[in-house]
C-alpha cells in the first residue's frame, strides 16, 4: 500500500468512526422519553415539568449527534 492509499483509508475510517456519535445519540434520546414516560406514569401531576427536562435533555442529545454529522462531514470534505 502507497501513502496516498492509507492516507484514504485512514481518512473514510475515522469518518466512519465519527458516525458512532449519531447512534449514541439516537439510543440517548429513546433512553430519555423512555424515563419520561415512566416518571409521568408514576406521578402524573408532575408531567409538564418532567416534559420540559424531557425535552432539554433531547435537544442536547440531538444537538450532540448533529456535531458529529457535522464532524463527519468535515473529515470527508476537508481533510484532504
């Protein structure tokens, strides 16, 4: 293998490897709407504060699988 080669290699691997932060975040967004909905059938007096935190929680979840996508996208289009 020449340079130029394992320097691809290297570059859609850690690409690849970047996506694994959309994953995680996607199981953390199921496993936060999972706790709400068992916190709201546990007391439901409490919903609209549980949903509040429900839905900070996944804007920070989605927010942090976006910044890998973004990542990703920078290591195909810009690392040259």
């Amino acid at each position: 293998m020449d340079a130029e080669a394992l320097k691809l290699l290297g570059k859609y691997l850690g690409a690849g490897l970047t996506t694994a932060g959309m994953a995680g975040a996607a199981i953390g967004i199921g496993l936060i709407f999972a706790a709400a909905l068992h916190g709201i059938a546990r007391n439901p007096a409490q919903e609209g504060k549980i949903k509040a935190f429900a839905f900070m929680g996944m804007a920070l979840a989605e927010f942090m699988g976006l910044l890998s996508f973004v990542v990703t996208i920078l290591i195909l289009y810009v690392v040259k």
